[in-house]
C-alpha cells in the first residue's frame, strides 16, 4: 500500500497498492478531487475545473467541499 499527503489539509491518505500518473482521488478528510501527478515520491495535485466533469472522476458533495475551504 502507498500513502502520500493531501496538499490541501495535509492529511495522509491511502492510495492503494497500484498507483499511476493521473489517478483521480478525493482526500478523506476535506474531500478536495487531486489527482496521482508523481510516482516517486508519490505527490497529489489539484484537478482543474475543466477535469471535475469527467465521468471518470468521483464527483464531490458541493457543501462537503465548501466545509474544507
């Protein structure tokens, strides 16, 4: 299993045993979508706005994401 910390409230997250460049995550804790942007280390960044609408990416509650703001 690989961890990485969220760029947003520096949380650790669990990314799974298999991570690749471009990988859509959201961060448990403040919900923010990032995505896989480097393997070694593994590092997150955040998604652009033209990315949150692709089917591929798992869509965040508005008032979830407005609480990590």
């Amino acid at each position: 299993m690989f961890t990485t910390i969220c760029p947003e409230c520096h949380v650790q997250i669990l990314i799974g045993s298999d991570p690749y460049i471009g990988q859509k995550v959201a961060c448990p804790s403040c919900k923010i979508p990032l995505e896989i942007v480097w393997l070694f280390p593994l590092s997150l960044g955040y998604l652009e706005e033209d990315t949150l609408s692709s089917p591929s990416i798992i869509q965040v509650d508005e008032e979830l994401h407005s609480l990590g703001s």
